[in-house]
C-alpha cells in the first residue's frame, strides 16, 4: 500500500505542477498581450480551470503529508495510545466527510458535464469537474493508508504494555 500512495502523491503532484505551471503561463501570456493592446478572451478560463486543478491535487496531497485539515494543538498534547486514538478518529472524520465529497463530486460531474466553455465552447466543464471526484477519492485513499498505520501502531503499542 505504501508504494501504491506514494505512487499516486507523484502522479498528483506532477499534475498538481503541470497545471500550476499553465495558470502561471496564461497569466504571463495574459499580461503581455494586455500591455499590447490584444485582447485574448480564452486566456482567463484557462488559468482559473488550471488554477482549480492544481488547488485540488495540492489539497490532496498536504491531506497524505499530514499537512492540511490538521489541528495538532490537542494532538501535541497527548501521548501514546490517547494520540493513536485521536490520529484514528480525525482519519475516520476525513474518510467520511470526502465520501461525501466524492459522492456529490460524482453528482456535479454528472450533472454539468456537458456544458461548454463559455470562450472555448469545444471543451466540456465535466473536465474541470471531475477533479472534485479525483481530489476526494484520493484524499480518502491517503485517509485510509493513515488509517492502517494507526492500527498497525495501536496493536505494537498494545503489544509492548
């Protein structure tokens, strides 16, 4: 499993980068037409569709590396089984709270896939929506691999009392 999610923190990191790298492009492209006086209507759907899929891999990735939708003010407090404890209870939490998130992402992209582009109407908006689904479907696989480790850890902990 370890491979597997670090496999797939690669894959949406690249992605995550790859569509950074096109929002900073199109704004840069963007600016200097402004400066000269071409107007290019695309330019602003692009960066922000490029914008939101580089947000939703990032997430997802600070989700695996314990660096996202993380209070540790309790956590820093308590010690051994008690931490355990809570680091299985916040995993559980995020599991369900992104199947929610992945079931009505799943609803979204069904719903809106067919609707266009309004400056390039050849492309379809389910594409830009179905990062939703990927950012928390992965989410809950990075949860669940945390999940693992927690259990693994409670049963040596439990183990060595």
């Amino acid at each position: 499993m370890k491979r597997f999610v670090q496999a797939l923190e690669k894959v949406q990191i690249t992605v995550g980068v790859v569509f950074l790298s096109i929002f900073f492009l199109v704004i840069m492209l963007q600016i200097v037409t402004r400066h000269l006086g071409i107007s290019i209507i695309w330019t602003t759907e692009v960066a922000k569709y490029a914008f939101i899929w580089s947000i939703f891999m990032g997430a997802a990735v600070m989700v695996n590396r314990r660096e996202h939708f993380n209070f540790d003010f309790l956590l820093k407090k308590l010690k051994d089984k008690k931490r355990v404890s809570l680091s299985i209870f916040n995993d559980f939490i995020l599991i369900v709270f992104n199947i929610i998130i992945f079931l009505l992402g799943l609803r979204v992209v069904n719903e809106f896939w067919n609707y266009t582009w309004v400056s390039i109407p050849e492309l379809k908006m389910g594409y830009i929506w179905v990062s939703i689904p990927i950012m928390a479907g992965t989410m809950v696989i990075y949860s669940l691999s945390h999940l693992m480790d927690h259990f693994h850890a409670l049963r040596s902990k439990e183990v060595h009392e």
